[in-house]
C-alpha cells in the first residue's frame, strides 16, 4: 500500500500535470480567498464602514451581538472600493507564494518580471471585477456580499487561466 505521505508529497510537488495544478490552485486560493475575506469584512465592518442593513455577513456580525455602522451609499461605495485594494494587496502576496511554491513552475521570466506581470495581470483583473461589483452593487442594488463572492469566483477562473498562460511556466 502507498504511504499517504509519499503520495500527497508527491502531488504537492507535481506542476505538470493541468488537473493537479487546478486542484492545488484551488486549494490555494482557498487560502488566499480566507485571507481575502478577513482583511475586506474586518475593514469593512470596523475600519471603513461598506455593509448594508441586510448584508448577509452584516447579520451573523449583529446576531454575535456586533453593530453595522450605516453610512450613506456615496460613502459605502468608496469605502468598498478602499477595503478591495487593502484586502486586494494582502490576498494577491499569499497567492503569488502559495502558486510558485504549490502550482507553477516558476523561471519562465526573470524573477523581478514574474513578480511583475503576476501583479499586472492580477491588478487588471481585480479593477474589472472590482467596476463589476460596483455596477452590481450601485445598479442592481446586490448586497455587497453576493457581489464580492460572484466576482471572486469569477476572477479565480480567470486569474488561473493568465497566470498559467503568461506568467508562470505551463
């Protein structure tokens, strides 16, 4: 029988093969998405107010007996977008390690452009699918939560896609 160890070791090492790539992509970007979410929610809910009455992370913060500070919708959507680029800077530093370390071969470009087109690409990515939930959040009235996790997974899918394809070596 293989040892579980040998074997997951082996995986985690493995940056050939496409399906192991986007399954420790994935789990990755869990990571990175959990990184995502504590820095936003934290700014959102204390240091830039961004949450609605009604915001779903809103409520789990009131029924632990937290309040949401209610600021005008002007407010709110410049406060979203301050708390994005915060949680946008601590987020895409975890991805960049996790994905040389885990995902991708590194050493397609030298290392000061990798860095280099890893934070272009992603910062092109995050100000689309950052107007994206502007638009949903300031034409469709959508909670900011629902907008921030159908963005996030929007931007992941294509994220992989880039980084695979200009950034890292296959």
């Amino acid at each position: 029988m293989p040892n579980p160890v040998t074997s997951l070791s082996a995986f985690l090492r493995d940056k050939e093969n496409v399906h192991a790539q986007f399954i420790k992509y994935l789990f990755c970007g869990g990571i990175t998405f959990v990184v995502d979410v504590l820095v936003f929610y934290l700014m959102a809910w204390i240091v830039l107010p961004s949450l609605r009455d009604g915001d779903p992370f809103g409520s789990i913060i009131t029924l632990m007996g937290g309040q949401i500070r209610t600021v005008s919708e002007e407010v709110l959507l410049r406060n979203f977008v301050f708390n994005k680029i915060t949680a946008f800077l601590a987020s895409n530093t975890v991805a960049y390690i996790t994905n040389v370390i885990f995902v991708f071969n590194d050493g397609k470009h030298q290392k000061a452009k990798e860095v280099g087109l890893f934070y272009a690409l992603s910062t092109g990515s995050f100000l689309f699918f950052t107007w994206v939930s502007r638009f949903l959040i300031a034409q469709f009235n959508w909670q900011v939560t629902w907008a921030y996790f159908f963005v996030f997974i929007c931007a992941m899918v294509t994220n992989f896609t880039m980084r695979k394809k200009f950034v890292f070596k296959g």
